[in-house]
C-alpha cells in the first residue's frame, strides 16, 4: 500500500490490516446489494440533489466555522470551531442518516433499523423517517434507555419504535447486536443504518463520506476567512470515529496536517473504566470489521466506560486503527472529569454548551502544545441539550 | 480420510448433528454431554465456543453462552477438556465460534491445538470466504481441518457453488434467513431444499436452524443428509438442573424413534 490514500480503502474494504467485512453468510446478501450499489447511487444526480438540499434546508447546512476568540486568547492560538451543534437535532449524526434513507429508498427498502446508544443516531435517524415516511425501529441497551430518557421519547415522537436490547450488557455494542441480528431475521426489505465509521464493508467508506461534507466545508471556509489553504491541526471526538471521519476526511491525505482523535478516558485509562480504545484495544473482530477491540485475554469484548454515551464503545472504526497504527493520526484520551471541566469554559467563555462527546475533543486543547501562528479546527460534533442531566451534577 | 467424510460414506441419510455449548450448563458438562450424544445416536457433534457477542445467534443459544462464560469457559479451558475427548467420543467433532476469540488465542495455535486434540472441523460464521482464501484456509488445511460454510435461502446459486468448493465435511444449509432458534415455516423453503438437491454438490448438506423434533428432523431429512438441532437441545439441557445424560437420553430418543 505504502503512500496510497487514506481516504480510500482497497476493493474488499480494508484501510491497511483494519476493516474488511466479517459477517455470517445470512448478512451477505443485504451487505452485497450495498457494496455494489452504494458508489453509483451516491453518485447520481438526482441523488445528490435531494441529499444537498436536505442538508442545506432541512439540516440548515453548512455549519458555520467560528473564530472563538476569547477561547483562542485563552490557549493563545487561533482555534476555529466546526459548529455541527447547529445542525438540527443537534449533531453531526443527521448527515449520515440522510444520506442512508436516501440511500436506503433508493434500494427499494421499506423498513430502517438503526442502534444507538445516547440517542442522537437513534433521534437522527427516527427524525430522517419522519420525513421521509418510512417505519423506523430503533434498538436501544436497555441500560442506556433508562440513561436517556429524554431521547427515548423524542424517537418515539418521531414515531419510531425503541426496543430494548436486553442482551449482554445492554449498552451500545448490544444494541448494535440486535440491529444486526434484526437485518438477518428480515433479509430483503430493510436497511440498517449503522451511525458510526464502523461496521463490515462498505458502511466505514459510506459513512466516512456522508460525513465528509464537515471537512468539505471547513476547507472552503477556512480558505474564505483566513487565506489559508489548510489548518495546522483538526481536532474530533472518537467514539466509533464519524465525526471525526468526517472532519479529517478532506485533510486525510494532506501530511501537513496534524489529525488529532480524542478519546475517551472515563476515569483515567488504566482505571478499568475507560473507553479509550485505542490505547488498550487489540486488533480483533467486532461488529463485522478487522480493527482494534477492547476485549479479555480470551477474546470476550469488555464494557467500556465515558460519561459520555456517545464515546462509550468498546470498537473504533477501521479507518481510525489505520490512522493510529500507521502513525497518521494523533491519539489522545480526555478523562470524565477533563471534559466537564472543558465544557464549562465553553460555556462561560463562548457562550456555547457542547455536547459531552465534543468536550472530550475541547479537553484536548489543554495536552497540546499550540503556537499563536497556528490554525485549529476543532469539531464540535453536538450540543450540550441532552447532557444537561449529567452537567446538572457537576454545577456546584 | 477425516472422520467426517468416514461418517457420510456410512450414513448418508438421516444424520444427526447435536449442538452444545461448551461449558454448558457447567463447566465440566461439556465431555459428559458428548459422551451422552454419542450413546444416545448424535452421528457428529457440534461445541459452540462460547463469545460475548454471537451475532448470528438468537436468544436461547445466546444465554447458554453467557452461562458458559460465567462458569469459565475459554478457548484454553476448553482445548484441555477436549485433550481426554478421544478417549471416550468416537463420533466426529466440529468446533463452532466467531472469529475474535480464535484470533486472540492465535489463529495458528488454535487449529493446531484444535487438531491435535481430535477435533475434525471448524464452523466460523464471520470468517468471510475472500479471508479464508487469502489467509485462513490454508492454516485450516495445514492441521487437516475441515471447514464447512454457511449457505441461506439468499445465497445466490453461483455463491453456492463456491462455498460448496470451498468447505469439506459437509455443507449448512440454514433453512431460513435467521437467526438460531427461530420457528419459521420450513415447507416455505422447499424450493431452496430442492435447488440444493439439484445442485450435485460436492459436500454432504445438513439442515440448521429451527430444526427441533421428531417431525423436522424427518423433513429436513427428505431434502438433504441429515439436520442440525441446537435451540431445542440447549432448552432441554437448561431444564434438567444439571443432569445432562437423562435429558439428552430422553431428547435424542423423541427425535430418532
Ligand atoms: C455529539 C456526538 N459526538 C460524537 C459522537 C460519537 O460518535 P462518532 O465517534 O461516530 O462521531 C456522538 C455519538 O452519539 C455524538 O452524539
């Protein structure tokens, strides 16, 4: 492979060792029909249309990127924030969902089954079937429904169904279990939307480049508001790696710029309590790629830990492990407690109050050593709304 | 000759192959329930591997997974419980499990150790056919493994025909597109079962999933070599409180007279 793209994986799904499509034969059909159709039907005009002006009329597209000054004087560098917070539903997740119900109607589906495990996916995507009319079933761990309560009754507003994961550990990596076993049980009039860069070939390249437009856009406005061609750096949030998929996508093959993924710590790395993949994770199998895993010595996949639900999965998406084993992508991890604090100066110092996803990314600025002359993108991938319970806690 | 291809030059009808997980519903259940098939007319046996995460399983089989995990079943335990197997178990055995297990353990490490133990072949639902071309298979052959593939009512008959190609034992044909242990209409899948007789493969073919008493054990006997039980028998282990010779009696005698 040597200096090839990073934005591109081979014809069988692989980003170097990491992804390929390890799925039982009774997926194989439903995993074909996408592989051999997704690039076509992404390309076509009338699909690209109706996919820009969703994103431009209905999501309120493009994010603006935000000079946040009193911020950049804090850390004394410029540092530009990718504002997917204003996308509606208040994250970076409704460019995927979009994407795959257009996709998805395009392959003659009537049903959309998705996972999710804070909810946003799962809201994102009950939303896009909103609009479009299409059943929706949303599996959730039964653990996080009691989490995320508010999210549960807006995708059932939305006139989704939620069905709880009971199996396993009832969290994220259960949910998307049963969505997978779901698509095995209804093999020819569903579609799944997987929510994250992961996933068996070609979910990570199809996710990766639904997203891709957070990097289209930053370049462009990146170039209008400084004259630069490209930032120093880009900053995400990991949990499956979207939105930092998304963010990097444009720069990927761009050495010049430094691509920073932020993972979660939870209570510290070594604390047991961690859903910082990359750092304790061993290639392994989960979900249908090849990537890094946090599991036992025997192989069992571990329960992660992040006061975020959003980052709290046991995988990372193939593209990621790529980014991290060949040395690509930087990798750092932000404790429960980094990113709180990291969102209370958010908050007092611009006026925005991220999501907890986001503020493991903004926690980051505090490890890196930023010179004034700089340009950080930093992706601010949701807001904060559906974290007010947790930051409720915190506010002494 | 493996002892598989040996079992269909006998028997070429009405074949029986039991799952079990391993290490269920105790952790040194697993060679008293090979020993009971055996006694009691399974002609091949199939141990799950107990993983966290068994995507193509459905809920019975799933909860005995995670009782064999609690008991403290691994890969390791496991391949030691089997090094005694072939002292008491003549009938051939398959071992059944996901991938990221096998590659924790050593993909290698696994086949050999599997071998050397008498195991005769391997199922693993998420090794796709491009990998084992590329890089599995030939481990698999190295230690004279056999490796059978999954096919479904939604494999195409070119996609058959190379899975077909590619397994030795025999071939399983999951009788619905599902997951284990679901009741779907088997007389809905006749064409399918037909198709595959057609087909003049080269392997024998076994019916799975949703095989589970005396009267669909006969009719995937019809179409093909024999069927596959696993739900059905896993529900009878689970209510006979750790006794597993009289339940496995008692079930394997509902089914086979
Ligand atoms: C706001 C936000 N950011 C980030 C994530 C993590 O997902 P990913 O790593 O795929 O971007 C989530 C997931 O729920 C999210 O809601």
């Amino acid at each position: 492979m040597g200096t090839t793209t990073f934005q591109q994986p081979d014809t069988q799904g692989y980003y170097g060792p990491f992804g390929g499509a390890y799925i039982p034969e009774m997926l194989h059909r439903n995993v074909e029909e996408l592989r051999s159709r997704y690039l076509d039907i992404m390309q076509e005009a009338g699909f690209q249309k109706e996919f820009q002006q969703l994103l431009r009329d209905y999501v309120g597209r493009p994010t603006p990127l935000f000079l946040a000054e009193r911020l950049s004087k804090h850390y004394n560098t410029p540092v530009y924030l990718k504002r997917e917070d204003l996308n509606h539903t208040g994250a970076h997740k409704i460019n995927n969902a979009i994407g795959q119900v257009l996709l998805a109607q395009r392959l003659g589906k009537k049903r959309i089954i998705a996972e999710t495990g804070a909810g946003q996916h799962g809201v994102a995507t009950a939303t896009v079937c909103a609009l479009k009319g299409i059943e929706c079933i949303v599996y959730m761990g039964s653990k996080d429904i009691e989490r995320q309560a508010p999210n549960v009754a807006r995708m059932r507003m939305l006139g989704a169904t939620v069905i709880p994961a009971t199996s396993g550990s009832q969290t994220l990596k259960d949910a998307t279990n049963e969505a997978i076993r779901d698509w095995i049980n209804n093999p020819t009039d569903t579609h799944y939307v997987i929510g994250s860069v992961v996933g068996p070939h070609p979910y990570p390249d199809m996710v990766a480049r639904f997203q891709s437009v957070i990097s289209e856009e930053t370049r462009a406005q990146l170039k209008e508001q400084t004259g630069k061609e490209l930032p120093t750096r880009v900053i995400a949030c990991v949990g499956g790696g979207s939105n930092a998929a998304g963010a990097f996508y444009h720069f990927l093959d761009e050495p010049s710029v430094e691509l920073v993924a932020v993972e979660a710590a939870g209570h510290g790395v070594y604390s047991g309590l961690s859903a910082a993949t990359t750092q304790l994770g061993k290639p392994g199998v989960l979900h249908g790629s090849k990537s890094l895993v946090m599991q036992t010595e025997d192989g069992q996949v571990v329960e992660p830990h992040s006061i975020s639900a959003g980052l709290d999965y046991p995988g990372i998406g193939p593209l990621h492990a790529h980014l991290f084993n060949s040395g690509r992508g930087s990798f750092l991890s932000a404790t429960d407690d980094d990113a709180v604090q990291a969102a209370f100066l958010l908050c007092k110092l611009e006026g925005i109050i991220p999501a907890l996803e986001s503020s493991h990314a903004l926690a980051a600025l505090t490890q890196l050593k930023l010179q004034p002359n700089e340009a950080t993108v930093l992706c601010l991938s949701g807001r904060g709304d559906k974290d007010l319970a947790t930051y409720m806690k915190r506010l002494d | 000759m493996s002892r598989i291809a040996e079992l269909f030059g006998r028997k070429s009808s009405r074949v029986l192959n039991v799952y079990c997980t391993a290490g269920f519903p105790a952790l040194e259940s697993t060679l008293p329930v090979m020993q009971a098939l055996q006694q009691h007319g399974a002609d091949l046996i199939e141990l799950g591997m107990p993983y966290s995460d068994p995507l193509a399983d459905g809920p019975v089989i799933q909860a005995s997974s995670m009782k064999a995990l609690e008991n403290g079943m691994t890969i390791a335990v496991l391949l030691g419980q089997l090094k005694e197997m072939r002292k008491t178990v003549q009938v051939p055995v398959v071992l059944m499990g996901y991938m990221n297990p096998v590659l924790q353990y050593g993909f290698e490490r696994f086949c050999k150790e599997a071998s050397e133990a008498g195991v005769d072949g391997l199922i693993l639902p998420d090794l796709p056919a491009y990998e084992f071309e590329t890089e599995y298979g030939a481990v698999i052959k190295k230690y004279g493994l056999d490796f059978i593939f999954l096919v479904t009512p939604e494999t195409s008959d070119e996609r058959i025909l190379a899975l077909d190609k590619l397994s030795s034992g025999f071939l399983y044909a999951v009788s619905s597109s599902s997951t284990t242990g679901k009741d779907k209409n088997m007389a809905d899948q006749e064409t399918y079962f037909n198709k595959l007789k057609q087909m003049q493969l080269k392997n024998p073919v076994l019916i799975g999933f949703g095989i589970k008493d005396k009267a669909t054990f006969t009719a995937a006997s019809s179409y093909a070599n024999g069927a596959i039980i696993g739900t059905a028998y896993i529900k009878a282990l689970e209510q006979a409180n750790g006794n597993v010779a009289q339940p496995t009696q008692q079930f394997l005698e509902s089914i086979l007279q």
